[in-house]
C-alpha cells in the first residue's frame, strides 16, 4: 500500500506532522508499569475480560464483541465477513487509501460514495441510497473520516442504517476516531453498532488512546456477523496476542488517564492550529470535532505533493499530501506536538507557501 508504506519509510525530519492519532503512552501513563504480562491465552474467541470492558464502555451485549488484532485487521476481516468476492460496495472517496485496498484484495465491485469539501465531506444518504440500487451488499465508511476529521451525525448514520437495512446491505463503520468526539463532550462513547442489526462497527486503543503497538482491536456487530467474524479470526491470527490483552486489561481499568491524555494534546494543539489558520488566509480548513489531525485545503494551483517535498526539503518539515487519499489540492497534518513545535512548524508552512507562491508553485 503506497501510504503505509511511505509512513513507514519516510525520512525522518525536525517537524514531522504526519501522525493521525495521540502519540504512543508509557506504561506508567495506564499504572501498568508494575504490571504483571500474563503469556496465556484466555477465551476462545477474546479474553472474557476484555469483552466485559468492552461491553461496559460501549453499552453492548458480549456476545457482539470480537476482539482482534489491531484496526487494520479489523477492516479487512469486516468487508470479508460482510461479503463475497466479486460483490459490490459503496466505498467513500476521499478515502483512508488501506480501506480501499482491502476492498481490491477481496475483489469488489467499488461504487465511490463522494464526500466533497465543499459540503465539509457530509454524506447524502440519497447517494448512498443510489449505489444500494446498483447492488451494494456493503456500504464502508469511516467516522470521524479521515482524512478530514469530520463527524458523520447520530441521525446521518441512522438514516443509512436504514436504507442499508431494506435491502439486507452491510454497514461498515470506521471508528478508531470517534471516541474523541465524546471525550470532549464529557458523554458516553457512542457507536454505529447501538443501530441494530448488519452493522459492524471498527475501533482499537491505537488513535484516542496511544497503545498502537499493543494491536487491540475489535468488532462491535451481530448474529452471523460476528460468527463468520470469528471464523475468519481462525483462519488470520487465530488469537490475540496475551501480552497485548494483559496491558490492554490495564489500560481500560485506567482509562480515565488516557482519556486525560488525549484532552491535553487536543487542548493545547487546536488553539495554536485555529490561531494560525485565522492568519493563513491561503489556505481553508474544516470544522473540528476533537481529531488530532487537521485537512488543509492549498490555494488553486498549489500542489500537495509539490509543497511536502519542498517543506521537506528547505524546511525539515513533513505533511501528508492529500494524494494519498484522492485530494491533490489537500494535506493532513498532526496537531499533537508540542506547542512550541507546532506553532514552529506551521509557520514553516507559509513560508514554505510563500516559495512556491514567487516560484510559480
């Protein structure tokens, strides 16, 4: 996959704002440095207190809980759990570029549900509904979206819940960013899987919480669903990771710290971030709902991946080019470092704006 791997393979650099999520915890951060790492696996199909914690965070019954190895994995064995090689699927666009490659993998028809900046990438349950009628068995989409960070609403979701409902589709929901919206409405975490039945919704300890090298993911869905969920967990990786479960016990007994943590990064980044845009009146950003990731709309003419090479070049400086998710015009970048650093780097970005402005872009 071109954007993982050039995440993986970039150079590194002074200012690299290319993250999506909070930056990694300690274990001390959770209270799990004194911690015993138990090696055994414990449940079948998840340990039976990882599904409890679960349950109680999500306000969801334990049997439509399946535990698995990190978001990514939880994408595919969703969309492969949902449908057929050869069918078809409704799949945003802009999209987070992994989500569509799972849907290559497995050979799907792909109908681009379009999320435009000028509609502050909302989707219209009636383009939904128009690849239904083209035969969608899935509709995928990711909330918060990345990469623009915006909120598809409570009742948006609901409406294409239903309309995926009448025709027996899947609903597959991204949303290894959502629990940030409610963190800072101080609400309990919110899922697309309190809908009902075909929705399968994907989360994990990596974004919110820090813990991505842990690779605690899960699926919050129903009847076969989950069953052939599981199955495909038989054929993948066939458990989870003991060490993994043992420090994910501890930080959901303590998530309350990690919670704090997220709203410290965010309450320090997005005030430096929203005082520069005022002033950057190049540039056009979207509303915020507690991402720690911002998309940039570049004036006309100016090419994302014209100004990441040059900021990495002259400036030591490294934003995401929005090609990598089907947005020329478009860079994401982190609001997590510190403040300091953020208000360094995102002056370095006008002036690297200024550059390309004398030089023709």
């Amino acid at each position: 996959m071109d954007y993982l791997r050039w995440h993986k393979t970039r150079e590194a650099v002074r200012y690299d704002l290319c993250s999506s999520g909070v930056p990694d915890a300690e274990r001390q951060e959770f209270d799990a440095h004194r911690a015993p790492v138990s090696l055994e696996t414990v449940g079948a199909y998840g340990h039976p207190q990882l599904i409890d914690a679960l349950a109680r965070r999500y306000r969801i019954p334990t049997h439509s809980i399946v535990p698995v190895p990190g978001a990514s994995s939880a994408n595919f064995i969703a969309m492969a759990a949902a449908v057929s090689a050869g069918a078809t699927v409704v799949l945003e666009q802009p999209v987070y570029q992994p989500l569509r490659r799972v849907a290559e993998f497995l050979r799907l028809r792909i109908i681009p549900l379009l999320r435009r900046p000028e509609s502050d990438f909302s989707v219209s349950p009636d383009d939904v509904e128009m690849g239904l009628d083209q035969g969608a068995a899935a509709v995928v989409l990711s909330n918060l979206h990345n990469p623009s960070g915006q909120l598809l609403p409570v009742e948006s979701v609901r409406e294409i819940a239903q309309r995926c409902a009448r025709v027996d589709a899947t609903l597959i929901v991204d949303e290894v960013y959502l629990d940030a919206v409610y963190l800072h409405r101080d609400q309990p975490c919110w899922t697309a899987a309190h809908l009902g039945e075909g929705i399968v919704a994907v989360n994990s300890l990596t974004k919110v919480y820090g813990l991505s090298s842990l690779r605690v993911g899960w699926l919050l869905t129903t009847g076969r669903l989950a069953e052939r969920a599981r199955e495909l967990m038989d054929l993948l990786s066939v458990n989870n990771a003991a060490p993994s479960v043992s420090l994910a016990l501890r930080a959901f007994a303590n998530i309350s710290n990690l919670e704090s943590r997220y709203r410290r990064f965010y309450e320090a980044g997005e005030p430096c971030y929203r005082r520069w845009l005022a002033e950057e009146v190049r540039v056009t950003g979207y509303p915020s709902f507690g991402a720690l990731f911002e998309l940039l709309r570049l004036p006309p003419g100016v090419s994302a991946s014209r100004l990441c090479e040059h900021l990495a070049a002259e400036y030591d400086t490294l934003l995401v080019p929005g090609t990598f998710f089907d947005l020329p015009d478009h860079v994401r970048l982190s609001i997590a470092l510190p403040e300091d650093d953020l208000h360094t780097a995102l002056s370095r970005v006008s002036r690297a704006l200024d550059d390309l402005s004398r030089n023709g872009r």
